[in-house]
C-alpha cells in the first residue's frame, strides 16, 4: 500500500484535529487511498513539539518548520499554525514540491491568499483548505438534494455561526483578537465557514453588503503565549490590551446564480456554542441545517400531498453521503472528528487519484476575496462587488 509521510506544523486545537483524523482514515475507509504517516510534528518549542510527537503519535518533532518542508521523506506538509504563517509556510512547501492541507481562512487578506495560490499553481501537487463543515454527511446530502433538483431553482440562503466563547469581555486577548495575526475577527474566523458552505451549496457570491462591528474593544492579556479558545479563564482585573478585529459582521449577499442571501456571524451570541447553520428555499422546497444537530437535515418538499405537507427530520446514516464507512447504523451519531476523518479522506484520495482536492487553494483565495469586500463594505457602508 502506498504511503505518504505527514509534516504537521502547530499542535494546537487543529493539530489534535488532524493527528487524530489521519489516525483514523483507515479506521473509516478500509482500505484506504494511500496510508498517512504521521512522520514529523512540529511546534515552536521542543517541549510543544516533543510533547506533539508523544501526545499525537508522531515519529519524530522538530521547532523548524522551514527545514521540515524541505525533507525528501515528507510528501504532506499539513499547517496548523495561526493565520499570520499559512502563506509562508504553504510558499515554502509548493516550492520544494509537497502536497499542501492548510487551516483557515487561507490567509489573512486576499492578495496574501493570492501569492499562496500563485505558488502551487502549475505544480503538480494537491492543496486543500480546510473548511470541514461542508464535510458533514448531512450537508453533503442537502448538496444532492439540490444537485437532484429535489427543492427547484434555489432562491435564497439564510446563514449564520453564532458562538460565545468570547462573549464575557474578560476573557483574555488571544492571537484571534488580533489584526496582524488573525487578519480579521468573526468574518475570517467563523463567517468564512459559512461562505464556504454558501458557494458549496448555491454557487458563487459576487456582491456583498455588510454591517461590521467590535462590542468589546479590549481585552485582558492572556497569561502564557498560548491560545485561550474555550477556555474558562477570565481576567476582569488583567492589564488591558485594543482588539482590533471584528466580533460581530452580518451580511446580505448576491450570487452570480441570481440567489439572494444573509449570513450572521457573532462571538457575542450567549447561549450559542457553535451555531452554524443555514436555512435554504428553493421553488420546489426547503433545507435546514445546525451542525449542533449535525446528524439531522431538515426537509421541505412542496410536491408532498397537502395534508402531509411539513419539515421531516432526516437522520443521517448508512444511506446517506460517507455512511456506509462511518457508523453501521443511523442514531450512532457523527461528530466534529469524524468530520475531520472524511476531510482528511478527501486529501487523501485526492492525492493518490493524482487530482485536485476540493475545497482546494482557489476556493481559499475566493473566500478571502469575499471576506475583504465584507471588510470593505462594513467601512463603505453599502454594496461592494467581490474582487472590485
Ligand atoms: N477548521 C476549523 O474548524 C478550525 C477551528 C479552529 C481553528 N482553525 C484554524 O486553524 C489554525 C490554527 O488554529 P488553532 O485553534 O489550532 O490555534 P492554536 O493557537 O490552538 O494552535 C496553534 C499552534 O501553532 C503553533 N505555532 C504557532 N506559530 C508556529 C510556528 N511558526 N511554527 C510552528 N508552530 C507554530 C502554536 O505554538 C500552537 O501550538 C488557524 O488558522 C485557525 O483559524 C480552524
């Protein structure tokens, strides 16, 4: 069976996310396209990095991602690092000629985005941007429906991620409140998921119109250099510091297809953990989706008897999208890794097919084109055409 040995740089939250989704590709997909190897982890410290070998299941670690790229035995380098080190690590891995998974959004800006996708054009590798949610077996299912024609001409998309991990003003100033290394807050952040999930599903978004706000304008320091996502620690008595991204942007937008559509991304939504989510119309019927109910789809179809008209709850299981290599039975439940295992499954076969992934750098860059004309539009205050 071919192999393809893994550089994974970053073992924070997505680091766990990804070790563990190619610990279990084979698990799901037996056999699988090509079998990863997780050969090298890397972090910024020995002890992160030697800490990721022994935690993540790793061979060996390294603190030097740039001489990492550069390793003959490595075919996958795979970036977990905050925003601000995608593009020079990606840079750097399509010139030695590696296969490229990178987090998102892609970049902090789209010409930032531009230069990444640059780089592994013409090259004969796969990249792949890791917008997971549209790997969700329900979603991928709505995608079918809409594909079949089971709900008509598609006529508006209603989408939003709402969460409150930030939402008390004392939890502390991580790198995610911060513009020169997120790039931007809500909107790059969580808003990108939903833009990913939008073009997926109803096609491409070509003017937006946006309101974009920051409510909690400083935070507290965070003790330590690391990432506070989730945490319970709270510090209304810390040193202060500006945030200077966005925490809460909504948006109306217009795709090319002719579909109309909104989108709410908020970190002050008490009460929501990660409600992401999107209701869609269409001339024949409807689709709900809540990925915190992410093994239901709600569907509406107009051509059901009067009488019989209503939302059923689908739950999804062996019948539906990647079921069959999940769980036997429906009612078992998928969840976020199992998510990150059909993602990882799409690089996977994506390189051993010798194709493109999907979503891949070109979507990334889009994606960072929309987010900077949501940018813009916040400041404008009106209509902004994408990529103008
Ligand atoms: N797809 C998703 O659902 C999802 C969820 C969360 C985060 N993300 C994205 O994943 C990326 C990482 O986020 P996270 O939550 O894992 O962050 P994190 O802060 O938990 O972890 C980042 C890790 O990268 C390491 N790191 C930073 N700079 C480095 C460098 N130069 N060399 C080596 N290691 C370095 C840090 O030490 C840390 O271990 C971000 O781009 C983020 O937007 C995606």
């Amino acid at each position: 069976m071919r192999t393809l040995n893994v550089a994974m740089i970053g073992t924070g939250f997505m680091g766990k996310a990804h070790a563990l989704a190619y610990a279990g590709l084979p698990a799901f997909y037996w056999p699988p396209p090509a079998m990863p190897v997780r050969k090298i982890v890397v972090d910024r410290t020995e002890a992160l990095a030697a800490t990721g070998r022994d935690r993540f299941g790793f061979e060996q670690f390294s603190t030097d991602w740039a001489a990492v790229v550069q390793d003959p035995q490595i075919d996958i380098v795979d970036i977990c690092t905050p925003n601000d080190s995608h593009a020079e690590i990606a840079i750097a891995a399509a010139a030695a000629g590696k296969h490229i998974m990178c987090e998102k959004p892609l970049a902090r800006s789209a010409p930032e985005a531009k230069r990444m996708l640059d780089a592994v054009a013409g090259k004969n590798l796969t990249h792949m941007v890791a917008f997971n949610y549209r790997h969700t077996p329900a979603v991928v299912f709505a995608r079918k429906l809409i594909e079949e024609g089971r709900i008509g001409t598609l006529l508006n998309f209603h989408g939003h991620y709402l969460s409150d991990w930030p939402a008390d003003p004392a939890t502390p100033l991580s790198w995610r409140f911060q513009k020169s290394v997120a790039g931007s807050g809500t909107i790059g952040d969580i808003g990108s998921h939903v833009l990913d999930m939008a073009r997926y599903l109803v096609g491409e978004i070509e003017a937006v119109n946006a309101i974009v706000q920051t409510y909690i304008a400083e935070r507290p320091e965070q003790t330590g250099e690391f990432d506070k996502l989730g945490s319970a620690e709270r510090r209304p008595e810390g040193p202060r510091r500006p945030v200077d991204v966005d925490d809460e942007a909504t948006f109306l937008l217009r795709f090319a297809g002719g579909a109309v559509g909104s989108i709410d991304a908020s970190r002050n939504a008490y009460g929501r953990g990660n409600y992401l989510g999107f209701e869609l119309h269409g001339t024949t019927g409807s689709i709900i989706f809540n990925f915190e109910r992410m093994n239901e789809l709600k569907v509406f179809f107009a051509d059901d008897p009067p009488e019989l008209r209503g939302f059923r709850t689908i739950m999804t299981g062996p019948p539906h999208p990647h079921g069959e290599a999940l769980w036997p039975v429906a009612g078992l439940g998928v969840g976020y890794l199992d998510v990150k295992i059909v993602e990882c499954h799409g690089l996977i076969s994506a390189i051993a097919e010798g194709r493109q992934a999907s979503p891949n750098f070109a979507d990334g860059y889009r994606i960072a084109l929309i987010c900077d004309a949501i940018l813009a539009s916040g400041q404008r205050r009106g209509w902004v055409e994408v990529g103008a």
